[in-house]
C-alpha cells in the first residue's frame, strides 16, 4: 500500500515532524511519502519515508490508496480551504481518507471552506480522530454532525534516541543527570511578541518559578527554527531568556544554542533524548512538554495567559503529568494599580 502523509511539515518545527512518526506508526504501509515545503529537512527528522511531494496535484498522481491527514495543530481554516478539494478528488478515486490526531483551531471565523464538497468528506471519512477534548468541541462548533475518536497526544509514546543527549552531556548517572555535574534545568521559549510582553510585564512571576533551580545548568531546548518566521525562532527565544532571567547559570551544552548544529543533528527523537536527561523542563512548546511528560520528567508550562495552546495539552494529559509539574500562565499587561481609598 502506497500511503500519502498531509501535515505542517518541513517548516522547521520538530513537533510537527514528531507527529508525522507517529502517523506512521499508527498506519504501517510499505511506502510513505509526505507533503512538505522542506523535503531534505523532513526525511532527515522522519525515517521510513520514501519521498515528499510539495502540493495536491503532486500528491494525487502518486495515486496513494490511502491520505492521512494530520500532523501537529493542521486543523486550521487554510489547511482545510487548501486540501479538502483534493481528499474529495482522491476520495472518488477509491482513496481511503483519514485524519488523525488533528489539532483543530477555532474555525467559525470563516466557514468559506464548510461547503458540500468538504461535508462530503468528513460524512466519507475511513476514520476521524482528534488529539484533545477542545478539538472535538471545535469539529462540533462547526456543525459536523460525526463526533472524533480523543487520542490524547499518542506522539507522548514515541522512544526517544539518546545519542545526542550523550555525546553533549556525558553518560547518565543513576540519577538520571550527568555523572558529577549539577541538576539540570531544560528550557524552551518562544519569542513571539506577545510572550515578551509577558515576560516583561510579569517578570516577578517568572523569577519566583525559576528562584527553585538555583545551582541548575540549563541545557536549552530548542524545537523551532521557522523557516519564515523570526517569532518562531527558539534559538532566539532561549538566547533572550537566559540574557533577562539566568544570565549567570551554566550552560551545559552550549553546541545546542549554535544554528548550523541544530540545522545539521536535531531530530524529533534526538530531542526528546535530551529532554528525558533533564531533571525539570520549563517550556512554552506544547510539544517539548508532550516530550517531558512521555519521559516521566517534571515540566513546568510557561505562557501567555491568554493562549490555551500549552493549558489544553496540560488538560488533557493531567493524568500522566510528572509530579510536581504544572502550568503558569503570564499577563502581558500590568495589573491595574490599586485604586485609594
């Protein structure tokens, strides 16, 4: 069986191409291939891929017998406006169609793309699933009258590779850190406009988290570099954050901050790895958290209040969160000054 994979890849996001193996793993095939903007990038991250295709046209005289669409939070209005016209033209081929494990946003902004053509498709469905409660609500927002299968973020199961983690860090003690060396506090942010001013605006809060891994190295935690969007640079994200809140902490695999390396070694598994020798995780990436919770590592969720991205992975996995883990949400406006009396 031919299987054509649909998701954001090839962007530079590790946590989509992670969800692209576990597709494969949840639908076994004797040949895959991928829609992505990056090819090279995204059959480095995800072996078992036999090619990538850049568009619909190109997916569909592949001839796959079966589509799986998913891949990261790709429930978005210009992934479906985008594809839905080419799973129907599959569809009538005989092409199984399944979406898996999406991420589905909020889509009654602009319901153009709802028309008869995609009705037919989701009423067509092999099958339907969704990695969170929020997603399904955000199908029946919607009006389509099938309800998904919940998967819970199954991207969590994925093994981690720790090549990477020892060639940087040295082997593991007993402990699970670093033989002789500090505890080690894994750090991830990202730096969008709207988590600056958080982190400005609420700098008391951040400090009063971090105040508890005093005497930590951090390994910093990189799982974006956007090949278009300097606000989903991670590299300049942990650069910033260690400069206004850590400055004087160690750095225990400084190789991670450098772009060339990344570019060259970080996959999806690799990551993990590293994220699996930390004694604590602070992060804004919903996927490194995913990481940390799959390793049985405490993570602490730092974000913009305002944003449920992090808070609705933290909810749906509450039952496997590390002990000691939790969500911190941050204001990016200041408090209203206390009215005198």
């Amino acid at each position: 069986m031919r299987t054509a994979f649909l998701g954001a890849y090839g962007y530079g996001n590790l946590g989509d191409e992670l969800c692209l193996i576990e597709a494969l793993q949840s639908f076994p095939t004797a040949e895959a291939h991928a829609f992505s903007v990056n090819a090279a990038w995204t059959l480095r991250c995800v072996p078992g891929l036999q090619g990538c295709f850049p568009d619909g046209e190109a997916m569909l005289a592949l001839a796959p017998a079966r589509i799986v669409f998913g891949g990261g939070m790709f429930g978005v209005v210009d992934a479906f406006r985008y594809w839905m016209p080419f799973l129907a033209r599959a569809m009538a081929q005989g092409t199984e169609i399944h979406l898996h494990n999406l991420g589905v946003a909020w889509l009654l902004k602009d319901r153009s793309w709802l028309d008869a053509t995609a009705h037919h498709v989701f009423a067509n469905l092999a099958s339907l699933s969704v990695r969170d409660p929020l997603s399904a609500e955000r199908l029946a927002e919607a009006g389509l009258a099938r309800l998904p299968r919940l998967t819970f973020f199954p991207e969590a199961r994925i093994a981690p590779d720790p090549d990477l983690a020892v060639a940087l860090l040295g082997p593991p003690d007993l402990g699970g850190a670093r033989q002789g060396g500090p505890p080690l506090l894994g750090l991830s942010i990202i730096p969008s406009p709207l988590m600056r001013d958080c982190l400005r605006h609420d700098a008391a809060r951040v400090r009063a988290v971090l105040a508890e891994f005093a005497g930590h190295a951090v390994v910093p935690i990189v799982s974006t570099v956007h090949i278009d969007s300097a606000e989903e640079d991670d590299l300049t994200g942990a650069a910033d954050f260690l400069r206004d809140f850590l400055p004087d902490a160690p750095i225990a695999a400084p190789l991670l901050l450098d772009r060339a390396h990344w570019q060259a070694e970080m996959t999806p598994r690799r990551l993990k790895g590293l994220i699996a020798r930390c004694d604590v995780l602070v992060t804004q990436r919903k996927h490194n958290a995913i990481h940390a919770i799959g390793a049985g590592v405490r993570v602490i969720g730092l974000h913009p209040l305002i944003d449920n991205s992090l808070r609705r992975t933290f909810v749906t996995l509450a039952n496997d969160l590390p002990k000691g883990s939790r969500c911190v949400g941050l204001d990016e406006v200041p408090p209203p000054e206390p009215v005198a009396e």
